[in-house]
C-alpha cells in the first residue's frame, strides 16, 4: 500500500508529542565518604540533614511516524499512564534518597534523576515510539535536559 503525506508520496509525517506531568519529591544531595562540611561547600543548602523538596516537572517527548488509522503517533493517554506506572507511582510524594529503589546508589540530583527516568521508560514504549527528549524542572528556573546516549 502506498502512502502519502505532507512529507511526500509515500513517507508518513514523524511528529514528536511531549506530555507534561508533575511530581512533589523530597531528597538531600551528597555523598556518603565525604564529610558534611564538604557536602556543604559542594552542594550547599542541598546537603541539608533533614532534606529539602521540590515540586517537579517532567516534560516527556516522544517521536514516530503518524498512524494512519488513528492520527497519533502515540495516545497521550496511554503516554500519561506509563509515566505514572513507572515514575509517578515511585517517586511523588516519596524521599528520593530512601524511597525509590531504582535511585538506590545514585546521588538523586535532577541530572542523575532525568537519566534513571529515561532508563525506566525508554523499554516501555511500544514500536515504532522513541523516547527522544526529556526535560525535568527543578523549579520554574532551572531544569535538565536529557535526549539519550
């Protein structure tokens, strides 16, 4: 079968969607072997005993080629509910540094958390979808960017 698109005859349009979700977690940055003087100077405030939280934001694009039958390249409903299986459920609301197993080990900074959430959807998505962006805001102000290796 032949088809035609705005992208010529037959190639079908890829499209990147982007779903925005939110998420409140609390974590403390630092390393174990060092000292908590050292964490201050390193990570300031973040280091704080008692921890400190944030009120996130993931923005989670995905790519593709448009279905014929459906004109998505991937339901955004179905995009929500696999972020909130394999992300939300873990981490909203949570203790980044106690709570989330698949953050064990890693200090839980927002450049270490984009990489782990990317490692956890990337399988997930049916074929044919790549995870091509992430973007996670740390506050209105600041945020990572990840794209993959």
């Amino acid at each position: 079968m032949t088809r035609t698109s705005e992208q010529g005859e037959g190639k079908l349009a890829r499209v990147k969607v982007t779903r925005r979700v939110h998420f409140s977690a609390a974590h403390r940055l630092g390393r174990e072997d060092w000292t908590p003087e050292e964490n201050r100077r390193v990570f300031g405030d973040c280091s704080n005993p008692n921890w400190h939280g944030h009120n996130y934001e993931l923005d989670v694009t995905v790519a593709g080629e448009v279905d014929e039958s459906t004109g998505f390249v991937y339901d955004l409903k179905d995009l929500r509910d696999t972020v909130e299986r394999l992300v939300l459920a873990d981490v909203d609301h949570r203790n980044l540094n106690l709570d989330v197993d698949w953050l064990h080990g890693r200090n839980p900074t927002t450049e270490n958390l984009v990489v782990a959430i990317w490692q956890r959807l990337t399988p997930a998505l049916p074929a044919g979808v790549q995870l091509e962006r992430l973007v996670l805001w740390e506050t209105p102000r600041n945020y990572v960017e990840y794209c993959g290796e």
